[in-house]
C-alpha cells in the first residue's frame, strides 16, 4: 500500500512562507540587543543575562 502525499494549497504555501519569514526576522527587543551589543556597550544586570543568552 503506498502513501500519497498531498500538494499544499495556496494559502497554506502563504501560511509557511509567513511563518519562515517571521523566524528569520528578530524582534524589535532582539533587534535592540543585537545594535547595543555591537556597538560594544553592555546591558546592566539582569538585562546583560538576556542581551548574552541572544548572542549565544
């Protein structure tokens, strides 16, 4: 017996290709940490705790 797969439909292929960009994007907080980190400036506790979990 063989198993079939089925093509996705268009508003699911929309759905997935949401969902990709969303994970390739930070968030604006994310986004922030990365722009203090790089300009060499660190956070003060316990925000550091976040700001070095992010780049780890």
């Amino acid at each position: 017996m063989g198993y079939f797969i089925n093509s996705p439909n268009f508003n699911v292929i929309q759905v997935i290709s949401s969902a990709i960009q969303e994970m390739n994007s930070p968030t604006d907080e994310q986004a922030a940490l990365i722009r203090i980190t790089l300009e060499g400036r660190k956070m003060s506790y316990p925000d550091r705790y976040q700001q070095e979990n992010l780049l780890n």
